[in-house]
C-alpha cells in the first residue's frame, strides 16, 4: 500500500492548485462566497503537510506589512473553511490541515508524525463503524468523531537509524 503522506521535498504548488480549485466548486454549489480572505487562508494551510496555526497564518498574511489582518478575519475564514469541510482542526497541536475529501462526508483519522510534524488523513470505515457501535452500545451520541493518530511516517522511520 502507497503512503498516505506525500514525499517531504514534493512540490506543494498542485496541492494548494488542487484544493483551491475544489474549495472554489464545492462553495459556488452550496451558493457560498468564497473571498479572497478565505482563500488565502486556505492557500496557507495548504502550502504544507503540517497543521498551520491561527497566528502562523496571521503571520503570513501580514508578513508583506501593506495592510494589517485582525486575528478576527483568519478565525473567521478558518470557521468557514471548516463549517464547509474544507479544513479539519487538530485539536492536540491547535492547528489546521486541509481536508483531503472535501466533497464526501467523513469522520476523518489524522496519522500525525512526531518526527517531521506531517499529518496524512484517513478515512477507515471498520474504525468508523467500530467506533459508531461502540457509542451506540454506551448510549452515546457522536458529535465528532476525528482521531488522532501519532508516531512516525514512513520516511522519518526510514531514514532514522536506530
């Protein structure tokens, strides 16, 4: 099976391509607007594998020092690309990635590397289901059922000599 993470040095340009051209679909079909805010807070997001913070994108946005972007403005895009299921959070690094599959309903796994940072998404229905029954048997409603995952990506424990 391929690995879910992409090569550490690949370009991220498709990446980034590739999301906003689907962020700008899935939005004009749900009759959204999708700004220029939004959109470059999600091209940030995107111009990496590793979860980007609220105040890292704020950094990056008013790096050029022309205008200066209130927190308020990133946390509102961020909600929006979230309430769309354009990004996910993740909660243990208070952080975003964007969403690999923003066209399908999904609970999500994230496999987090402690090493080089990197997140991949998963999407596994046996962990869904087992986790829907589970709740279902202790009388649970799930609200959010995302996992996170940590350890080592295959090519940090490949290259690691231990």
């Amino acid at each position: 099976m391929p690995s879910v993470f992409p090569k550490p040095a690949h370009d991220h340009t498709h990446c980034v391509d590739e999301a906003l051209s689907s962020a700008e679909r899935i939005c004009r079909e749900r009759g959204a607007r999708f700004t220029d805010i939004r959109r470059e807070v999600l091209s940030f997001i995107w111009s990496s594998h590793e979860p980007v913070g609220a105040y890292e994108i704020l950094a990056m946005m008013n790096k050029d020092g022309d205008t200066q972007v209130a927190p308020m403005t990133v946390y509102r895009g961020l909600d929006f690309l979230m309430e769309h299921g354009l990004v996910h959070r993740i909660a243990s690094r208070n952080a975003f990635v964007g969403c690999a599959h923003p066209d399908a309903s999904h609970s999500g796994q994230f496999l987090i590397c402690r090493e080089c940072g990197r997140v991949a998404e998963i999407d596994e229905d046996a962990i869904n289901e087992a986790l829907r029954h589970s709740a279902k048997r202790a009388g649970f409603d799930v609200a959010s059922p995302m996992i996170e995952i940590e350890g080592r990506c295959v090519d940090c424990r490949d290259t690691r000599h231990d």
